[in-house]
C-alpha cells in the first residue's frame, strides 16, 4: 500500500503522488495514501466518499473556503514514474493536477489554525464522462460538504488566477428537405443548400463581451460540425449543423438555450449537450484578500471548469494551479518547481492571514 509523508517539501510530495498511478476509476490506492496521511490530524475532520477526501477544520470562523484538486489522470503514455530535471517534474499527472494536490496537502497538513475555515476535497474520476466525478457525486449526496463562501480549484493555471469559467452548450440545427435524383434535382429541395441561412445567422452574429467583476468574458458561437447527404446521385432530404455556444457566466444555461432557439427560430433545434458558467465573484471578501495575496494579473477563464459546480451551489470559484494547461494530457507532461513552491507560499499567506486579510 502506498503511503504519503506530509512532512516532506511539496515537490518531494508532488513526486510521491505522481508516483501512485491513478487512472480514472483506478483511483482507490491514492484515496487510501490520501485518507491515511489526513486522519491522523487533530485539526481536521476527514469523511471518504467513494474515493473521494474531504478534510475540514471546523474553528468558528466567519468564513469557510474550499481548496479542490482531482485526483485521478489521464491514461499512462510511458511517463510514469516522474523525474525530476533542471527545476522541472516531469510525468504523469504532475501538472493536471498532482502539483495542486500536493500544495492542498501539505497546506491541510500544516496551517491549524488558518484565518478562515477551510474544507479541503480532493477527488475522483474528472478526467472522465460526467456521471462518474466525485465532486458531482459529493454534491449530490453531501451539498454541506461543499458550502463555502469562496472556492478554489486547483487546475492548472501557471501559478495565475483565472476567475470563473465560461458555460457551453451545444445543439444541432436541422434543415430539412425532399430527396430527388441530383439528375432531376428541381423535383427534390436540398437541404444542405437549406443549411446556407444557418451559417449566414452565425456570420452575422456578433459575440458579447460582457464584463463581470471587471472582467471581460469573450463569447462564441460557432459550427463546429455538419453532416448530410445519402449519396452521390441524391438530392439530400436532411442537414445537420452542431453549433457549439460558449457563453459567459452572466446567462444559466436556461438563457443560453433561449438565445440559441431565437437565433435559429423557424429550424429544428435540438439541445444535446449543457453545463453551466461559474460567476467569479471576485466582490467576496475571501475572494478580493485571495487575489491580493496572490498577486498578478487576473484573467477571465476561457473554456469550462468544475468550478461550475461549485457556482451551482452558489459558491463563487476561481481556478488557480501550478503548471501549464497545454501540457496538460501530452506525453511531456511537466510542471516547473517554481510554480508549486509559488502556489504553496501564496496560499499560506492567505491562509495565514499575512496579506489582504
């Protein structure tokens, strides 16, 4: 059985995780080392939930964060076990997201007393489809595990703060029309020349750029896949174009999915795929001493997060994280020291009430 020692400096840590394969749905020997190494201390309260962590101190402070990292990885592609060269870890999981899982327990381990009460979660299978993640799993069962005033997710964001995320949805638009023989094409209605109006409304169509929190969040609405025919000699009765919507946290899902039916009024819309926004609430207190510990820049996040399911419950979230994203998932995945170290010390200050408190 693996087995995790929280004295360590938070690289040796980080190496020690990597080390723990843990491939989604294989994450049960990393949620055991994990478990084990938190129990034993005085200050937190630990609950195990499927594989997924849970480690709270509970000290009567007028503010609870949520500190959260995924446990589990992407398939191995011969980058096990990690190494480290010229200040950099290489392997597995060292950027998405084991660097922010070190730094989530080596802080869990020795901040006892921290200015604001902290629930730590640390869980399983995001790498995969939905209805396995264990922080959806722990939302469901447990909602009071995850309240909190402010939330982090440790995500890889080079040691910067990418404050809430956009929603996406997507929907198929279906033109339809009547098959001929493309000899006597006038006898049929092609419905790939119907599909033209579709793609003109998405021309024309303007983004917003709402800004929120003094953030602007870039919108786009774009065709991302289209399909038809029946074959070369036939008149197609049927188009489907995939419209993808990336839409800022200021509309739920509901709005989003309005303002696409409108866009395309008179077509065949159907919605096949949803998740919401995350709203940055960067206007919290713990949020505004967070970025003033922190420091730099920040920057609205592009694309979608699980800090969405922490604003489904109403908690505002940020993502912040050692290394890279667009390492993330290759066959060099790395993290910088640096950056591990600099998310650890940052943490603590804020933590420990140093600055912005």
């Amino acid at each position: 059985m693996a087995t995790l020692d929280l004295s360590q400096d938070v690289v040796s840590l980080t190496a020690a995780l990597v080390d723990i394969e843990s491939v989604s749905r294989a994450e049960a020997e990393i949620a055991d080392a994990v478990e084990a190494a938190l129990r034993p201390l005085p200050h937190l309260e630990v609950v195990r939930h499927g594989h997924t962590v849970v480690a709270r101190t509970d000290l009567g402070r007028s503010e609870r964060v949520v500190i959260a990292g995924h446990l589990d990885t992407v398939p191995l592609n011969d980058n096990l076990p990690s190494r480290l060269e010229g200040g950099v870890l290489h392997g597995l999981g060292t950027c998405d997201m084991k660097g922010g899982d070190a730094v989530i327990l080596k802080l869990a381990a020795t901040v006892p007393e921290p200015v604001r009460d902290v629930t730590y979660i640390l869980y399983e299978a995001e790498e995969i489809e939905a209805v396995h993640n264990g922080l959806r799993l722990l939302a469901e069962a447990r909602p009071d595990l995850m309240e909190a005033d402010f939330a982090i997710l440790m995500e890889p964001s080079n040691a910067s703060v990418e404050a809430g995320c956009q929603g996406t949805l997507r929907v198929e638009v279906r033109t339809t029309g009547e098959r001929a023989h493309s000899a006597r094409s006038w006898r049929g209605v092609n419905a790939i020349h119907g599909a033209a109006e579709v793609l003109d409304r998405l021309n024309a169509h303007e983004p917003r750029r709402p800004v929120i929190d003094g953030l602007e969040y870039r919108e786009g609405l774009n065709a991302v896949g289209i399909s038809g025919g029946v074959a070369g000699n036939v008149v197609p009765d049927e188009c489907v174009v995939t419209v993808n919507y990336r839409f800022a946290p200021d509309r739920s899902e509901a709005e989003a999915e309005a303002f696409v039916r409108e866009l395309f009024a008179g077509y065949d819309v159907r919605l096949t795929d949803t998740s919401p926004g995350a709203l940055p609430g960067l206007d919290r207190p713990a949020a505004r001493a967070f970025v003033d510990a922190v420091g730099g820049e920040v920057a609205p996040k592009f694309g979608w997060t699980d800090v969405a399911r922490f604003t489904a419950l109403g908690v505002p979230a940020v993502n912040y994280g050692p290394g890279d994203p667009l390492y993330a998932h290759k066959q060099d995945e790395h993290v910088p020291v640096a950056d591990i170290e600099r998310c650890e010390q940052r943490l603590r200050t804020w933590l420990t009430g140093e600055a912005g408190a």
